[in-house]
C-alpha cells in the first residue's frame, strides 16, 4: 500500500493498511494472523496469500514501518487539520445487500476489468466515514489512491472481503466502484483509531462505510 488503509488507531508500524498514503486501513502487526488478507494487510493477517508471495522478510518489514509511519501521518493530520476532508460527490444511494458475516455492500458501478487475486499488490481510492456521515479519511483528497496487497490482512477484514468477494459477495471487478458498510468487527473493532487524548477519530465499536474504487492491479 502506498497509500492509505492502515495500522489503524495507535500509529503503530502494524498494518491492516497500506502504504504510506493510507490513513486508516492498515491493521496492527499483532492483529495479523497467518490467513492472508490484505485488510488486515499483509502486515496484519496477510498471512498465506494464494498470489504472488514477497519472500524477502526485510523488505516485508521495511514496507510495513513505512506504511505504518504513513498512517501516524495521515492521524496527525486529520487532528490538526479536521476540516480539510471533503466530501466526494454523493451518488444516488443504492439498497445493500448484507454478507452472512455482517458485511454489507452495494455496487454503484460494476467494473469491465479482471477482478483481482489473493496476494496481488492493487491500487484503490476510498472515502471512509462513521455512520453519522463524518468523513475520517479519504484517497482522494491526498490525491493518490491506496496500493497494497489484497487478501493478505494488509487492510482490515472488511476491505479484504469487500473486495476479493466470497461469503455471498461477488469479488469486485477493475473500474468498479461499491459501498461497504463494516460491522465494529471487520474494522477497528473495541479499540478503535486514531485515539489520543481520550478521543479517537474512529470510535470503538463503529461501523464504518467506506466508498471504494477498485482501480486495478499495481
């Protein structure tokens, strides 16, 4: 991920996310496990991705230091400047469709492209917001999507699963732009993100909706 997605939540070098660029996607090290998910990041549980694998551990961790440095910044930035995140363009609402696993998601545009692969290094733009509209982060205003590797727990469950499909949910499809709303669990969970001070720009519990375009493989 050279973008967005993130450790989430305590600017620590784990990370569900992604590169630098993501500002919360990115999941701790420590909540990764060995099942391969880019939400979780493949520093998060990004574990046995059935795609391209990175064999050199060094540069495994520098990516994930980077990334997770990446997402300290993007934090900093949302608490000194909170009123920069703009909305994108509100686009007619469409009915969501709930996953057994909670997972809710509706495609706004359905891609022409090659869907992508476990493990597959990938780039997406997202807006992400709690349920009462605020908007905590978002590629576009950076100007730069998210990049990273998609089903190895580099980025939270829920953008692992939104996007790969499985569970009920078809995969996403490049050029494609859908709506995920994410259960506490397949987000930040109890603990949250971005906290400092006794508040946190994503609280515990919440669920999040997130407005992904899959742009297409890296």
């Amino acid at each position: 991920m050279s973008s967005s997605a993130f450790s989430l939540g305590n600017c620590s070098t784990k990370a569900i996310a992604i590169p630098p660029n993501s500002g919360f996607l990115i999941q701790n090290r420590s909540s990764a496990k060995s099942s391969v998910k880019v939400p979780a990041q493949t520093q998060k549980s990004i574990f046995s991705s059935q795609g391209p694998q990175v064999n050199d551990s060094t540069d495994s961790f520098r990516r994930r230091e980077t990334i997770g440095f990446g997402i300290c910044l993007g934090l900093l930035d949302s608490f000194l400047q909170p009123t920069t995140l703009s909305t994108v363009a509100v686009a007619s609402p469409c009915e969501l469709a709930v996953a057994p696993s909670g997972l809710a998601f509706c495609d706004k545009v359905v891609g022409t492209g090659l869907e992508a692969a476990k493990g597959q290094l990938i780039k997406a733009h997202y807006v992400g917001k709690l349920e009462n509209g605020t908007v905590f982060d978002s590629s576009y205003n950076r100007g730069k999507p998210l990049t990273f590797r998609i089903g190895v727990g580099e980025v939270i469950k829920g953008w692992d699963q939104g996007i790969l499909g499985g569970e009920g949910i078809p995969p996403m499809l490049a050029g494609g732009k859908r709506t995920l709303k994410l259960p506490p669990e397949l987000g930040y969970g109890v603990r949250g993100a971005g906290c400092r001070g006794g508040s946190c720009i994503i609280p515990p519990d919440s669920v999040l909706l997130f407005d992904v375009e899959f742009i297409g493989k890296a």
